[in-house]
C-alpha cells in the first residue's frame, strides 16, 4: 500500500491521561462505579470505507501463482493488524456508534473525542432517577462510569447492546489503564504506577538502588537547574553510550511525571532539557530521581468528595536565563492536570515570567473549564487560577505597567483576555500557598512534601523522614 495513494489519513485518537484522572475525580466525588469492557480483536471489527479496496500478498504456507501461473493476491474485505489505517478504520466504526446509541444519549466531547457522556433522568418502576453514564474510549478498551446498575439502569442498556453489536468481554472493576493503576480505597479513587516503577527498577537497578542514593529523600537536589545549564552551555563531547542512557531513562521517568506522579515534574522537566547533551553529574540526577520513586512506588493521586469546583495555581521562577513556567489544576482534592515548563525567551522580570506563566496555565485553563462544562461538573462560572505576583496579576485584567511591558509579546497576554471574556478570574495568593511554586524550582524537603501532600491529596504520613543527605 503506498500511502498519499492507498491511503492518506491514519490518525487514531486515545483518551488523553488528563482525561483519565478527571474521570477518577468525577467518580470520588460522584460516587461512581467504575467497569472496563474490551473489545476482542478489535481492529477486525471495524469496517473498511465505501470504495476502499486493500490487497495483499498470499499469507505463508498458501500457492502464490495459479493454475494461469499469474501471481495471486488477497483481497482485503475487513480492516486487519498491519494496515497503517486499521485504527482509524475501527474507531470510525465504533464511535458512531457510540453517539447513535439509545437515541443518541451519549454526547462526544469537544475537549476529548474519546470521552462519551450521558446524565438523565430514567423511568423506573419506582419512578424517576438521574443517572450518570460516561464512557471513555482507549484504542480497544473502553472505561465506563456508571451511577446504577440494575436492570432499569442506562448501564444495563448499554452493556446489553454493546454485547449484541460487538465482541467485547466484561473485564470487571478496572484496576488498570494506560499502564496506571487504579483502585478505590476508603472512597477514595487512587492512580498509581507502581507496576510501572517496578519494571523500570528492574531495569534500570537490576542489582537494586546504589547505595549513596537510598539516603536522599527528595527527586532532585537544589543545584539540578545549575547543572543543566552547564551541560547545555558547555562543548563537552557527548559519550553516546551514556546519552543512551540517559535519554532511554529520562524518557522512562516522563510517563510518570506526566500521568500521576506531579512530584517529579520538575525534576524530569528540567533533564529533559539535557537531553542531547548529558554528563555524568546529570546521569546520577536521573538515577536520584527513579531512587525516589522506588523508595515511594505506593505514593500517587488520591481523589475524594470535595465541594471546592476545578481550580488552579500559576507560578513562574526568575533564577535561570528561561525561566520555567509552573502550573496546576486541582478536582476532587487531588491534581488533574500540571506542566514544568521552560519559557521559550528570557523574561527582563519577574513580572513578565509571571505573565507568561499565567497565560501558558489559562490555555490549559480554559480546555479544563470547557471540559468540565461539556461533562455537567461546572455551572459555567468564571474559573479560579491564582497568582502570586501582584504586578503579573494587574496585567491579567488591565494594561497597567506600561514601561515595563510594552516589549512583552502578545500572546502572552492571552490570560487578559479570558478575564475580560469572564472566563477567568485571577484571585491573589500568597506566595507560600501557591502550590505551582512545586514545579518551578527544587525546594528544601520540608517544603516539598508539605506541597506533594496538599497536590496529590497525601496525608502526612507519607512523607518520609529527612536525613542528613536531603538539601534543607
């Protein structure tokens, strides 16, 4: 198959792991169930697009020539494992599907494709109840949260025509996705990656934690941002044996600073920078890293009932020549989204690496607020993301200061614009409350945990004790 001839687009959309830890809050503070479906040989359910037609060669063991002596081919009639369109052929078959079922009660969401949502009211003998029905799509697994489950319920429905139209098994209450695990302990919905630390341990450790590792407490020491400066600066010849390393590491650790694990962002963050040109020093910074995470592999997010709506926090940090730009967005007690980020041009101020950090956070803001919206957990009110600095937040709602920010790009101002637009509201925090001062910088021990605590809804017993080694 030639692709741009055969074939052009071969895009297939997953279930972002935001979403996945917003469907967790959703269930702590809902008090829903949770269930995964998957779908057998899912590729090869899928339907093949009017007019399309796909050949292939014989399989092995099968004549390649006739009794003619001409070349025999297959002719394809379904989507099957190989094809470079197959993902996409079966998702456009399953996600009608989806949106038609039961007079198209389920509603795809703009934020997320991959999420299908549902809450009405059903007729029961016993009268009428809301329920809630939220399906969230992963290649070919599907999640599903459900308030009931009896007989009358919208699950029920569900589950009785998904079986009847596809090849699906009933995996029970799910305990994995996206390589997360997740269980329900005390209402509380927790992910975690344990499962994963463990390979990367193995891997990584295969004669366990070096010794001089065990002792440090924290991901990263306070002269981590110092050290990738030098690196990137300097014109040391790369050692490839140790950029592969490195890199097959860092790469490794990212999954986890990107899916539950917000108290190795920064750190992960600021390697990712190195990445072309590591050194020893930085070697070991990374190995620190996985030495925390495997000394708390239990630790993860831990979302319950709260009554405080989606909220966040923006921070930026003024140290370094970049600047590296903070954020995070609390549901459910718990962080649903976060971002270390390096600003892309040197800010002249702490203001102005304020600005850019509040209006690199309002993007995420506003897809968080739309989200929750869509999903019927937001009554559309104005979104809440705090700042410390108080000259970056007059800038957030006028164009005050102008001596000091008439340079200062225009898109870093998008954050005005969704005050102006009543979409944010940017509240004043002080600047020992703000939690997004946890991914701009590294922070003595004391602090770290007290944040990692409040973001990942811990209770103080899971901090371990510092020790001599931990930079204070």
């Amino acid at each position: 198959m030639i692709p741009g001839v055969d074939f052009d687009q071969t895009f297939c959309a997953t279930m972002r792991s935001t979403s996945l830890r917003l469907l967790g809050a959703i269930a702590a503070k809902y008090g829903l169930s949770m269930r995964r479906w998957d779908f057998t040989a899912a590729y090869l359910q899928g339907d093949l697009e009017e007019g399309e037609v796909v050949y292939c060669s014989m399989p092995p063991g099968y004549d390649v020539k006739g009794s003619d002596g001409l070349s025999r081919v297959c002719k394809i009639v379904k989507p099957c494992y190989g094809m470079s369109q197959a993902g996409r052929r079966w998702q456009r078959s399953l996600f009608p599907w989806l949106t038609e079922w039961h007079d198209k009660s389920l509603k795809q969401a703009y934020g997320d494709p991959c999420v299908f949502h549902c809450c009405k009211e059903v007729k029961t003998p016993n009268g009428k109840r809301r329920e809630w029905l939220i399906v969230g799509a992963y290649v070919d697994d599907l999640l599903v949260l459900r308030s009931h489950d009896d007989e009358h319920s919208l699950y029920h429905r569900f589950t009785t025509d998904l079986q009847s139209r596809w090849a699906v098994e009933d995996e029970g209450d799910v305990n994995d996705l996206l390589g997360i695990d997740i269980s329900v302990e005390d209402a509380h919905v927790c992910l975690r990656q344990h499962n994963y630390i463990d390979r990367l341990a193995s891997e990584f450790f295969p004669d366990g934690v070096p010794s001089d590792l065990k002792r440090t407490s924290v991901p990263c020491l306070l002269d981590l941002p110092q050290l990738v400066l030098e690196a990137v600066d300097s014109a040391h010849e790369v050692d490839p044996s140790l950029q592969k390393t490195f890199q097959s590491l860092v790469g490794a650790l990212l999954y986890c600073a990107t899916n539950t694990r917000p108290d190795v962002a920064f750190a992960v963050g600021m390697l990712c920078r190195a990445m072309s040109r590591p050194t020893p020093e930085l070697l070991v910074a990374a190995q620190r890293v996985l030495a925390y995470l495997i000394r708390n592999r239990d630790v993860g997010l831990r979302y319950a009932a709260s009554e405080r709506p989606l909220f966040g926090m923006t921070d930026s940090d003024w140290a370094t020549r970049h600047s590296t730009s903070g954020w995070v967005f609390v549901f459910g007690s718990a962080a649903i989204s976060w971002g270390s980020k390096r600003q892309v041009s040197v800010a002249l101020s702490s203001c102005e690496a304020e600005i850019m950090a509040a209006s690199e956070a309002s993007k995420e803001a506003i897809f968080l607020k739309r989200f929750a919206e869509e999903l019927g957990i937001s009554d559309g009110a104005a979104l809440e993301l705090f700042e410390d600095n108080k000259g970056a937040r007059d800038l957030a709602y006028n164009p005050e200061h102008h001596s000091r920010s008439k340079h200062i790009d225009r898109r870093h101002f998008y954050v005005r614009e969704l005050v102006e637009s009543g979409d944010l509201v940017v509240p004043y925090v002080k600047t020992d409350e703000n939690m997004a001062d946890f991914f701009t910088k590294p922070l003595p021990a004391k602090r770290f945990f007290a944040l990692r605590n409040k973001i990942m809804n811990l209770s103080f017993h899971d901090s371990p004790s510092t020790d001599s080694s931990t930079p204070e």
